[in-house]
C-alpha cells in the first residue's frame, strides 16, 4: 500500500484527469448593449394624462347619424336651446349632424394656451364623418376638471367612392383628427424646483438595471446620492446637489450610459400565428417529433334508377360516404446544447411546420424546460 502523502497526491491528479476529459457546459449570457439611462426610465410624476369629451359633428352630407340614434337629436337640441333655440326632439330629422367621442392626450407640464392633437370617434349610425366640423367641445379628465377645449374641421385620412354595389373604401371615415384642434386650459405641470428626492422609474423590472443606475449616478457625482429601493425605483436624494437644480439634476442623469442586459422572452399571438423571438433564447437540449393526422370525408351522390327499386317510380338519390385517413410520418429535428433562435426556426421549417405549428411547440419545449425565456402568450 502507497503512503498517505503519495495516495493523495495519486487520488488529485485522478481528479485532474478527469475534471480534464469531461467536457464543461457553461449557460451563455445575454449580450448587453449600450443605452442612456433616458431611454429604459421615467420620471415619477411627470407622465402625460388621457382627456376625453362627447360632442357634435356637423356639415356631412347627409352621411350623419339616423333618426333612430335619438342622443344625437338630444344633443342637439339641448345645444340649441342654450343659444336660444327651441326644437322638439321627437319630430326633428336631422342627417348632417353625427355625435362623437373627443380623446386627446394632455401632454407633462402643459400650460395654457398650448395646442394639442385630438381623435374624433363616432359613437352612433353614422356612415362617415368625412368633411366635417368639431363644435366646440371641453375635453375632462379623470378628476372631473376641463383642462382643454377642442373644436375644428375633420381630417380622416380615407374616401369612400362608388354606387349600386361597386364600392371603394380606404381607411375608416368614422375616425378622423384634428391637428393642433385642441386648446389647453388649466395648467398640469409640477413643481420640480420644490422637490427633495428624484424618483427614477425603470419601465422593465431589473433588480440588476435598478443596481447599475444607482452605482451609476454615485459614480457620476462621486457621493452616494442614489438608492436602488426595488426592481424599479431609483430614488435620488436632490437636497444633497446643493446648487444644482432639479430639472439640471434629471438631465444629467438622464445622459449617463450603461450596459443594459435584455432579458430573454418570447412574444406569442395565438389569434394571430406571429412569434417574436429574441436572438439571445437559447434553447435546452431538446427533440422537436411533428407530424400530423389527415381525416378526409367524401360525399358522392349516386342516381339509383327506378326500375332497380320496387317501391318508387322515380329514381333516387344515394349518398356514399367515404373516409380516408392519412397518417403521416412525424418528422423530427434535433437541437444540441445552447443552440438558438435560429437554429430552431430554420429546423421547424424544415419539417414544415407552419406558424401556429410553431406556437404549439414553443409552449410544448417551454413546459418541458427546453426553453431559456420566458414565454409569454397574448
């Protein structure tokens, strides 16, 4: 028997030889790419705000709303009575006018006077609102407050054109737009001078992003000023930059770069077939088995003539029924370790696997582990 120290060193360099023959497997990362902070976050409490109005459109060309949509007529006669004007809803005909729906977005720090973009929707029968013209109408928003008035001719984009049966259509003429047709009323900015901490928000979730940018900024100003409080906030201590002011202090954050690592996903529209695959998925060693089972059914009608039957004097009408069933050859394709995207595309089509083929085996590979991403399905 060998000595302790000679036995040990024997049983190491075993080790060695071995560790040396295995191969090694190691998981691939994603590849990084180089973004300003500008572009992966938001600024708590600066955003835009949704605002939206009912209101009347009027000088169409008899393609208005019917007499049967009785809001509109409603609408109008409540408008009219404001301006002096009596009406009896109930007998009034009226086919150049159309009621809509005004939305708008009510942009981050907007003052009054500034002009918005508004979308103009139909909300009754109307067969187009092409041609018209927005009366003035208040744009609300969640709280209940006016914060724009929006009025003005129609622009929608399309045409309809034909008769008896021969018609063109381009685009939906219930929807139209109005540039610059909104009017802002009441302010809806903050004030960032007054404030002690910025707070920054990442729009995809990162624990690792949320780190990079906090040691990113204190890099930066060469003091811990940033604080990673979660997967999406950076909080920034704004007392601290004496004599630099908030807006200042945002934009230089703003400007900084980093190394951002996209995570893994894949986008599935079963309704649809399409698939939107990352180029870092990486895939499991996986087997992909696909073939498919044809059914046919065939009718084929058959006259029968009415001498071959007692019991009728004309003849008749048989229906044979064939079924043909084709089993196909399930065709496979197989994916070493660490293949990708493109490996897999190129083999599923090989086997001629179709899109929505392709969205079946995506889940199947994701539910037995083959799948580095996640796979989500909407």
């Amino acid at each position: 028997m060998l000595p302790r120290p000679k036995r040990n060193l024997l049983f190491r360099t075993v080790l060695l030889l071995f560790a040396a023959a295995v191969p090694s497997f190691c998981v691939a990362s994603s590849p990084t790419h180089l973004v300003k902070v500008r572009d992966v976050t938001e600024i708590q409490g600066v955003r835009e705000n949704q605002l939206i109005g009912y209101g009347l459109v009027v000088g169409l060309q008899g393609t208005g709303d019917r007499q049967q949509t009785y809001f509109t007529v409603q609408t109008l006669a409540n408008m009219l009575q404001r301006m002096g004007v009596q009406i009896p809803t109930g007998t009034a005909v009226v086919k150049n006018v159309a009621a809509v729906m005004i939305t708008a977005q009510l942009p981050a720090f907007a003052e009054p006077g500034m002009k918005l973009d508004v979308t103009v929707s139909s909300v009754g029968d109307a067969k187009s609102i092409e041609g018209g013209v927005l009366l003035l109408t208040a744009l609300h928003a969640t709280d209940g407050q006016v914060y724009a008035e929006a009025q003005g001719a129609l622009t929608t984009g399309g045409y309809s054109e034909g008769a008896a049966g021969n018609l063109r259509r381009v685009n939906y003429l219930t929807v139209g737009r109005i540039p610059n047709g909104g009017t802002i009323e009441r302010p809806a900015s903050i004030d960032l001078h007054g404030m002690q901490t910025v707070t920054f928000l990442l729009r995809e979730a990162d624990f690792t992003a949320a780190r990079d940018i906090a040691d990113l900024i204190d890099s930066d100003f060469k003091t811990p000023v940033a604080t990673a409080v979660d997967s999406r906030h950076i909080v920034v201590d704004a007392s601290a930059m004496k004599g630099l002011s908030v807006p200042r202090l945002i934009s230089r954050i703003q400007n900084l770069s980093l190394h951002i690592q996209a995570p893994a996903r894949v986008v599935v529209n079963e309704r649809t077939g399409s698939i939107v695959l990352g180029g870092d998925v990486l895939l499991l060693p996986v087997s992909v088995l696909h073939g498919g089972l044809q059914i046919q059914v065939d009718t084929v009608n058959t006259a029968v003539p009415a001498a071959a039957i007692a019991t009728s004097a004309s003849p008749a009408v048989v229906s044979n029924t064939e079924v043909n069933v084709q089993d196909k050859e399930a065709r496979s394709i197989r994916l070493g370790n660490g293949a990708n995207v493109e490996e897999l595309v190129k083999g599923l089509h090989a086997i001629g696997a179709t899109s929505h083929d392709i969205v079946s085996i995506l889940q199947a590979i994701k539910a037995a582990g083959g799948l580095e991403a996640d796979l989500e399905v909407i």
